[in-house]
C-alpha cells in the first residue's frame, strides 16, 4: 500500500471542490479505488466515503531543432478524486 499517492492536486478548480469535501490526488497507475480509498484513510486519518479516478492522458510535446523536429508524449498518469465524511477534512501541508 506504501507508494500508491504520489502527490496533491493543487489547483483553483479543485481548491473549490474541497468545499463539497472532495480532494484530488495522483496517483499510481496500478492503484484500485479500494486500495486509494485505504491509503487515504491511513495516511491522513480521515473516513472516505468515495472514490473516483480517471486515466489521463499524455500530452504530445514537440521540438524543432536545426536537425530536424522531435515528436514525442509526456507519461499518462491516474487521478482520483476522494470524497470524506462531513467533518472530515485533509491539511496537505501539515502531514508531508
């Protein structure tokens, strides 16, 4: 269960969201929703009452150089996002 979060979405969209108790993460791309739904619960003491995911994709990024021009794509990655029960709420930079 250990490595599944990786990291905190930050954004303005999800900064809104935590007003409804919802928080997103990234996550790994093997982790389950039980499995999400359990390190949470461990790592930050809360109860999750959902979870939902969603697989990203990469983005095409390209290069010109003076030989030529690159093509290539960033990694996918998994995001979940996490409901808690009313009065629970997640401090990200209290539990580093």
């Amino acid at each position: 269960m250990t490595g599944i979060l990786k990291r905190p979405i930050v954004t303005e969209k999800i900064t809104a969201m935590q007003e409804k108790r919802q928080y997103a993460f990234e996550v790994t791309t093997e982790a389950n929703k039980i499995e999400i739904a359990q390190a949470i619960e461990k790592k930050f003491k809360v109860t999750v009452l959902g979870v939902r995911t969603i697989v990203m994709k990469g983005k095409r990024k390209s290069q010109l150089t003076r030989r030529g021009r690159f093509e290539g794509r960033t990694n996918k990655w998994k995001k979940a996002v996490v409901t808690l029960k009313e009065g629970d709420k997640i401090d990200y930079f209290e539990n580093v």
